[in-house]
C-alpha cells in the first residue's frame, strides 16, 4: 500500500468534505480516551471521514511518519541486549537488514478528530510497518523483567495493600 498516495488522497478527500486538513503529530500520545477504527473491517478512510462529517467535525488531524534508520539501529541495539537465542537474533538481524531500503518511505498515516472528549482515531500501516512492528513485538517478548520491577512483590510492609486484595492481619 502506498501510504504517501493515501494521505494525499485523503488529504484532497477533507477538503472536498468541506473540511480543515490540519497537519499535526501523532495522537497516540495524548492523554484521554482515545477510540480506534477498526482499519480491519472498515479500511477505507473515506468511511471514517464520512463518519466525522456526519457528526459535524470541521477538523481532520493528519499526521505520518516516515521509517527512520535511527529507529533500525536502535531496535538492532536491543536485538544485540535481548535474550533471543542466536537463531532469533541472526532471523531478526536479516528481517532489519531487509527493512533498510524502506528507510525515508512513508510508515504510517493517522487521521484523528475530537468529538464528545474522546479521540477517534484512523490508523494504517504500511507492510513493511508491520514487519518492523513485529520484530518490536519479539523483542519486548524476550525481555527479562527487572527483579526490582514486579508489581506484585508486596515484600515492604510500608506500603499500603494494593486494591484491598491483600490484608496485613
């Protein structure tokens, strides 16, 4: 899928709507509720905007970001950190190696709008997108959890029991 193509059809599509194409960043990060279109079911932006319209919204946030070889490089210093055996290393290492011609290409694209305090979100990826976010995946899987970092280690008789679950009787 080429996503460069899609923002700028979406992009022509607000416009045609009646509506703002205001370029902003990422709404993943905002705080509040966010409501994610189900990009499986219903993959066509024009179904999402179609929705916005309905409901009145005048501004469309649109927001992509582009695959960075600074992001390669760090998940291939995790790769390098990670408990993977030598076999998932070498697999993931190629998978990366595989990705870098994609560097500079568009990954993904949001179109987001606020309505009733919550955000509603349309998301896609691009394939190689997935690609990377599957090597993410496995590598948030091997990592080993700090022995300091258990939440449910209730060993400090100062802190107070968490969700009246636990009683120190």
């Amino acid at each position: 899928m080429d996503l460069d193509r899609l923002k700028g059809a979406a992009v022509e599509h607000i416009n045609e709507l009646g509506m703002v194409a205001f370029h902003g960043v990422t709404r993943m990060t905002d705080e509040g509720r966010i409501l994610m279109w189900d990009t499986r079911q219903h993959p066509d932006f024009k179904e999402f905007l179609a929705g916005a319209a309905k409901l009145g919204i005048k501004l469309i946030v649109v927001h992509s970001r582009e695959l960075s070889n600074e992001l390669l490089d760090d998940l291939k210093a995790e790769l390098e950190d990670s408990s993977l055996s030598m076999a998932e290393r070498r697999d993931c290492e190629k998978r990366l190696k595989a990705l870098r011609p994609y560097a500079g290409f568009t990954s993904n694209v949001e179109l987001s709008f606020d309505f009733n305090d919550t955000i509603h979100l349309f998301e896609t990826h691009s394939d190689f997108m997935k690609e990377v976010l599957a090597v993410m995946s496995e590598l948030d899987m091997s990592l080993e959890p700090d022995e300091d970092s258990n939440p449910f280690d209730d060993d400090d008789d100062n802190t107070p029991p968490r969700g009246g679950f636990f009683s120190r009787n």
